[in-house]
C-alpha cells in the first residue's frame, strides 16, 4: 500500500528551503535529489563532505505527507541536525539510549496512533531490530503514514567499508516489509565496491534507483603531508611556528581593514588537531595555552559541562575557543563552515576517516588547510594495533572481512602519504572511483611543489620548518591559502 505524498507540482521547494531551512539557493544537485526523493523514488547519494546531504531528505520529509524515518549511526549526528530542525520549527525527536523514560514514553504514543504529528524521527540502526518498533512501523504503514525511510552514513552497512556496522545489515528489513516505501541512503565515503553492496545489502532495485555521485574533489581545500621522524621530532615547535605565524597575518592592519571592508568578522583562525588518544589532547591543549593559543580539548572522558563548553565556545568563535584537540569521533554533524584548517597529529585509521575528518575544513567554500603528520613509526603502529584488533577472540565472518578492509585502507592512506609523484586531489578521487581528472589549482603540496616536496621526504623535515624556511626565501608562498 504505497504512501501518500504531495502530488508533483504542488510544492514549492525554493520557498520551503527559504521559509523553513532559510537558505537562498540549492546547491549544485540538491535539487534534483530532493525532486527525486519527491517523485517516490529510491535514492542512492554520495556526495563531499559539505555538500549538505541531510537536506536532500529533511526538505522531502518537511513537504511530504507522513513521517520520516532517519536511521544515523552517531548520536552527535542526530543531535546536531535536530538542534537545527527546532530551530526552523520542524516536528522532530529522537529515540537513543539518552532518551528520558516520559519522552521515548510520549514519543511511541504519537507513532502507535497511525497518524505520528513528528515529521522525522531520528534512531539508531539498533532500536530498527526491536521488535516493538517494528509493530508500531507496521501500523504507521497501515495508515500510509510511513512517508520516507532515510539512511545516513550508509557506507556503515558494508562489511567493505571502514566502519561497519552489523545491525545496519538488519535495515533490510525495510524493503522487505514496506516495498512501496521510498529509501534514501546518504554517504560521504564509499568505494565503488562499498556502493554496490549497499544497493544489495538494502534490496534496492538498481534499475528503478535514482543514483547520484558527485565528485570527492573540494578545490578549496589544500592537501598536505608533514614528514617527521619520531626519532628525533616531536614536531610541535615547528607546528607553533607555522600557526602563531597564521596569528600574525591576521592581526595584519592591511588585512583587517579589508575584512572590516568586506563585512567579514575578525577572528582568530578556527581549527581542529585530531589525535589518537585521549592522553594527547589534553596534553597539547595545554602545551598550546602556554604558547598563548586558546585550545580547548575534546574527547569521551571529559565530564558533560566541559564538552559542551568546550565546543560551544569553539562554535561560536569565543576568545580563547580557536582551536579543538580532539580524538578522531569529534565533528560528526558539528555545522560550523569557518573550520581554517584540520591537522592530523598522527596517521590517521583509514582512508576514509582521513578524507571525512579532514572534510571538516572550509565548508564556508574558502581556502582552508589539511595537513597530516606521517612518519614510518606511526605506520608501523598503526599496523600492529590492527593486527592486535585481528587477533582480538572470535569474530563473524562479517566483521573478519571488516577488519581486513580496514588494513587495505589504511594501506591506501600509507601510499596516499608515501606518493609524492602525483596530485593529492587525484588520489583521493582515484580511491573513491570518481571519473575525470580532480580539479587542484596548486591545491596540494605536489602541484604547489613536487621536486620540494620529494625532497621534504628525504629529509624527513616537517612541513612548516620547510614552509617557515622557503618563505624567508620567497621561494614558497601560502597566500592563496591563507588562513
């Protein structure tokens, strides 16, 4: 029994986007998914970090008749996007484990009565296996009220990607039940191979699939790996260095008075330092307070009252709030678009969470830096950590293939790291089977300079002692990347 749903034609998604989500214009595409998703389709999106996927089924489901139904792995996620929706005066809740016991109460009672007022409903892929959610899909189906099934980060249902998940694997269930029912399945970081068994794994029908994959590429953001040798270089001076000049620049009179002339707001630069333990946050949060650069960290650990001040003041640009050190699960849904530059202290786990974590940079559309400090040491690390996490007691065969493609992407973003012979852009669009040359512009350390940077791996120097060396030069200049 199919659904029903706002006859074509007789909605105006422009003023909906500018009433309800208060944004002028679509962005390249997000129309024609947002209509497709509208016509009843299934539909399959994988688009860059940025580009703004959650609208493409929120604008549906604002629109729509019914209830959608959003299926995200992260609460942070759910939190950020409902936080946003509120605030537009849309319907929506959540049911997680965060949940008080009155509200998931209150929530059930609208979804049991067939006709849910909620336009969205916001669970994890666990609470979709419970069988008392299950009977109250059911009803809601009955009263073709069960509008759109949406799924957010849905390269998590492939035992071919980096962050499988088994009970994604349950969300089958969907088109087994409600075949009528369209599904929208949102990714930012899936391989050709990873594509191919989210279509499967869902049982979507690929010739009725409405498919849109847009290019990885961002030609505003800067690629770059800092060499270093554990050895001998803790590489936070040479780091300083390049950041406290960044301080300079923007204190620059000349500098200012065309930002005051453009209307833009005087800040200092915003930025993330991802890390892989909890420890080291802290550690360079303070090390950076010493040196006079607000950092704030940011990690599981820390009590309530201290993330959410932390990240608040980092958000809304507050003194002392200009950069976040925080372990890699930091950023998943944080809307801020002004983030200057996204280091990575260490390797990062893959290839995928590289690409994702460094796509936190200039979503704003201007210049912004992502920089990843390698060493062989950290390879070799990393390595063995995944071998321990292989040898770690039983596991399903789903999760042995999981681990083993966890090694083969982070084999990938030690050759990513390695290459210094070709356009960063590319390797990364090569990786996710873009088509087509990735546009860069001078946007990577290789185009920018390959013979320098060949030479930056011989050495094994760290990038900003280069950088801070060749601008005294002015043989190297960071100006159309300026942060």
């Amino acid at each position: 029994m199919p659904g029903r749903r706002a006859a074509p034609g007789s909605v105006n998604i422009d003023f909906t986007l500018r009433r309800v989500f208060r944004k002028e214009s679509f962005r390249p595409l997000q129309r024609e998914v947002i209509s497709a998703a509208l016509d009843g389709h299934d539909v399959y999106l994988q688009a860059a970090t940025s580009f703004g996927k959650s609208l493409c089924f929120q604008l549906p489901a604002v629109v729509d008749t019914g209830i959608t139904i959003v299926i995200s792995p992260l609460l942070a996620l759910m939190k950020n996007q409902i936080t946003s929706l509120e605030a537009a005066g849309v319907r929506v809740a959540t049911i997680n484990s965060n949940t008080p016991t009155d509200e998931r109460r209150a929530i059930m009672d609208d979804l049991k009565c067939g006709h849910p007022l909620l336009r969205l409903l916001y669970v994890t892929p666990e609470f979709c296996a419970m069988d008392h959610f299950r009977r109250v899909l059911r009803i809601i189906h009955t009263q073709r009220e069960l509008a759109r099934i949406a799924i957010d980060e849905a390269h998590c249902i492939s035992e071919w990607g980096h962050d499988f998940r088994p009970s994604f694997k349950e969300l089958s269930f969907f088109k087994r039940e409600f075949p009528d029912v369209p599904m929208i399945c949102c990714t930012a970081t899936a391989t050709p191979r990873v594509r191919a068994d989210i279509v499967n794994t869902l049982g979507l029908d690929p010739k009725q699939l409405k498919s849109f994959t847009m290019s990885t590429s961002r030609p505003n953001l800067h690629y770059e790996v800092r060499f270093k040798s554990d050895e001998y270089d803790d590489h936070y001076d040479t780091f300083l260095a390049w950041l406290q000049n960044i301080y300079r620049r923007r204190k620059d009179p000349d500098r200012m008075a065309y930002l005051q002339a453009a209307g833009e707001r005087i800040t200092n630069v915003s930025g993330i330092i991802y890390t892989l333990y909890r420890r080291d946050t802290e550690a360079l949060a303070e090390r950076l307070c010493s040196d006079g650069i607000g950092a704030k960290p940011y990690h599981a650990g820390l009590s309530p009252s201290q993330k959410d001040d932390n990240l608040n003041g980092w958000v809304t640009n507050r003194p002392g709030y200009d950069i976040i050190v925080a372990t890699t699960a930091f950023g998943m849904g944080i809307d801020k678009n002004d983030v200057r530059f996204v280091v990575h202290w260490q390797l990062p786990k893959s290839f995928e969470g590289y690409y994702q974590e460094a796509g936190r940079a200039g979503r704003d559309g201007k210049a912004s830096i992502c920089a990843v400090y390698y060493s062989r040491e950290d390879r070799d690390r990393a390595a063995a950590m995944m071998a321990r996490d292989s040898r770690g007691g039983q596991t399903s065969e789903a999760l042995g293939q999981a681990l083993r493609n966890r090694a083969e992407s982070l084999k990938k973003l030690v050759e990513y790291c390695e290459e210094t012979k070709k356009c960063r852009h590319e390797l990364i669009s090569k990786y996710f089977g873009d088509d087509g040359k990735a546009p860069c512009d001078w946007a990577c350390d290789h185009c920018k300079d390959k013979d320098a940077l060949g030479r930056r791996k011989e050495a094994g120097l760290a990038s900003e002692e280069w950088c801070s060396t060749q601008r005294d030069t002015g043989r190297y200049d960071y100006d159309e990347y300026d942060c």
